[in-house]
C-alpha cells in the first residue's frame, strides 16, 4: 500500500475554492440525476478487491432499485489534479476516494458535504487517525476507509541469537533487548539493532505523541507549533538516546535511502519500524533476500507507557462527499453500503489492511503479515488538520529538524523551537 502522505496540492484549487464556497452559501443544488452516481475510487479496490466494490453497489441497489452507479477508477499520481478540475467545471463525483492527509485542503475550502457521524457503520468505533483527518470543529466530512499502520519488523533468527525470548512490550524493554543485540552483532560497524534514519519523521513523530506532544495545537483560532513544548522535547530526547545507542543509520538520509528492508536482507538491521508493505519488500529478490521468509516478524512498538502501544502515523484512504454533488443522499446510502461491516471484513481478509474500525482487527489475528499493524493501529495519531499542512512536508521542516538534533548541529530546544516557529508561520500563511 502506498503512503498517503502526499501533499494535496492542486492545479485549479483557487477555482474549486471558489465554486465550493458559492455553493456553500446557496441551497443545496437540485438532484440532477435520480437513476446514476458516479463514484471515484483509486485503482487499488479495481485491482485488491473489485468484488467488495460490486457486494457495496449489490447492497447500494437493494434499497434504491434502478439507480446505476458508475464507478470511475484512478490514480494516485492524477486523482487531485481531475478532481480541482471537476469541482471548478460542476461536474464533480458523488463520492471521491481520498488520501488521509489530502483532506484538509478541501475541508478548509468548503467542497465536501457536512455528514451526520452516527449515520455511518461503526462510526463509534474508528480508527482514531483516520478519523481525525476527517473533521474539522467537531464536525464530519469524510468517512474513514482503510489504512496501513506501522510496526516493529524484525528478525527472529537475531533475536533468538541474541538471547531474546518474545518480544518487548515497553520501550524500555525494547532498549534493552536492542543493547543484547549491538552486544552480539554491533562489532559490523554498519549493523543496527534498531534500524533509524534521521530524517525519517513518520517513525520519529510517534516519540512526540507518545509522551504527550504535537506538532502543532489550534489554538485560539490560529496553529501554534508546539514540537518545543516539555512533552515533545521528552519524546525527541527519548529518541536521540535510543537512536545514539541502537542505530548506525544515517543521521542525514530519510526513511527511503535507502528502505531500512533492504540492509536488514542483508544483515546490517535487526529491527525498524515500518509500513506493512515493506516486509514483502524484504523479501523481494531484486533487493532482498526470499529465504528470510520464515525469520521475519512485527509486533506494535511498545509505548513508555506500560500496557500500549506508542501511537501510529497512519497512511489511509477516506470517502468524501463533494458539495457540488446533486444526489448527495443516494451518494451517503452508498458510503454506507461500502462501509459496512461485511464489507469491511471483506476487504482487511483480501487485502490485509487495517479495517476502518477497531471491532474487526481480530478478524486478522490468523495473518501474521496484518494481524501486527492492525494491532498497532489502536493507538494512532494524524498530522495537524490544517489547510496548509502539505506546505509543511513540501517544506521538509521535520525532516531538516530531526537531522539536526541526531547530528548534534542544534539542540533539541534549539531545534524545535525553530522548528515550530516555521510551523506556526507556514500553517497560518493566508
């Protein structure tokens, strides 16, 4: 599964902020169409799960005979470029797959439709960080999807080794069993037994949150950076400490320079955390190893705090209803359909992503591949809900940040408190 952290920056966004806005403030456009909907999903349900696409539409027409959904597939690379296109022209979908960090740009520019939470399946239930990318003031406008988390993977035949027996379930335990493995391999100068490059902020984020930080807080009507605050200092400071002990990754490369799968195929790693779809990756021929196939495992990196996990940044999808749609109850009826629990079940044992709710995570206990980061997933966190979010990725401030502090270039009060200076700035930009 590919990450959703991409930014939402569209071609023709100042045009679609002007005619979602324009329709905001009339009444809602008169149903054009009471025999179709268009639905926008992205290419992976057309290649994973087509059948869990055709049961939602099966279920979708049992209680609107006759009405045809038309169900238009695409990508990643182009889906926000077509949409800004469709908002602005007045022919936009009646429901449009999105990613979780792509949201908040549209949300701001008023160009999805307000939902009624508990109208949904298991909204109750949700996960939390696909969840928080859907709202804004308390109010809903996106219905989570599906997601990927992050978790522990590692090698069970250096562990054994090493003398470790189970996995960690607090941090603390994790240092250890990280310092038994630099014990017994960490005379490879180029060995990790916690595999951790500097600028890889998705890993390094969850630190800050777990001991109680943020990015960033709404605060009195504007963002406030807040990676300077005690509780987010606390989390980095963990983290310089764990990473100077355990990591001999390079303190100035990101996450993908290379994937941390690819020296842990070749022995040079005993553990990262990462992205479901990076254990296959392991393993691939071209740039891994295929017979490590019985010595990897994951398990939710353990929290300070005893008894969780620290919390995921998860990649997702979500399903949104565009204000211009003009048949924006028979597009929620499908949402509802799509979402529901059976269909969910469906897709997680197709795919082996992470449900869109807590109450199905056991259904992946049986798939040692998923089970882990569907476990993580229960405690997760989202980047700040702001319309000026994706300027912060673009801006690589985290990335620049965290570089400096494991360098030693800056300190980390240093670090974060320009860090947030530059969030602050960037998030209120008008």
């Amino acid at each position: 599964m590919r990450a959703r952290y991409v930014a939402a920056a569209g071609l023709v966004l100042a045009l679609a902020v002007a005619t979602s806005t324009a329709a905001a403030r009339t009444s809602a456009p008169k149903r054009a169409s009471a025999d179709k909907i268009t639905i926008w999903l992205m290419d992976d349900a057309q290649k994973g799960w087509p059948s869990v696409v055709a049961a939602a539409t099966r279920a979708f027409q049992v209680k609107h005979p006759g009405v045809e959904v038309d169900v238009q597939y695409q990508q990643w690379t182009q889906h926000l470029t077509k949409l800004d296109a469709a908002l602005a022209g007045g022919n936009a979908p009646d429901v449009t797959e999105m990613g979780n960090t792509e949201t908040f740009k549209y949300i701001k520019a008023k160009a999805f439709t307000a939902l009624n939470q508990k109208a949904y399946p298991n909204s109750k239930t949700w996960i939390s960080g696909l969840e928080e990318s859907c709202k804004s003031g308390n109010r809903l406008y996106c219905v989570p999807y599906y997601a990927g988390a992050r978790a522990v993977i590692y090698r069970k035949d250096f562990y054994k080794k090493a003398g470790i027996k189970g996995t960690a379930k607090t941090l603390d335990a994790f240092v250890a069993d990280g310092r038994k493995l630099m014990k017994k391999y960490g005379k490879d100068k180029a060995f990790s037994a916690y595999y951790h490059p500097g600028k890889n902020w998705y890993a390094s984020m969850a630190f800050v949150y777990d001991y109680g930080g943020a990015i960033a807080r709404f605060k009195k009507g504007r963002w406030v950076g807040t990676l300077n605050s005690p509780q987010a200092m606390k989390g980095l400071t963990r983290l310089k400490a764990m990473v100077g002990q355990l990591s001999r990754a390079s303190k100035t490369v990101d996450e993908a320079h290379p994937y941390p799968s690819i020296p842990m195929a070749r022995g040079k790693a005993a553990s990262f955390i990462g992205s479901s779809w990076e254990w296959p990756y392991t393993l691939d021929p071209k740039v891994g190893d295929p017979k490590l196939a019985k010595f990897l495992g994951a398990y939710p990196m353990p929290s300070h705090i005893k008894g969780r996990f620290m919390p995921t940044l998860l990649g997702g999808s979500t399903l949104a209803i565009p204000t211009a749609s003009r048949n924006r109850g028979l597009a929620a009826d499908w949402i509802k359909a799509f979402t529901a629990t059976n269909q969910q079940r469906s897709l997680i044992r197709i795919s082996g992503w992470v449900p869109n709710t807590t109450i199905l995570v056991p259904v992946l206990k049986t798939n040692p591949q998923a089970e882990p980061f569907a476990r993580a997933a229960k405690y997760s966190f989202s980047v700040p809900p702001a319309a000026n979010w994706a300027s912060v990725e673009s801006s690589n401030v985290l990335q620049n940040m965290l570089s400096s502090i494991f360098t030693g270039r800056a300190s980390i009060q240093k670090a974060t408190t320009s860090a947030s200076a530059q969030i602050t700035r960037i998030l209120n930009t008008r």
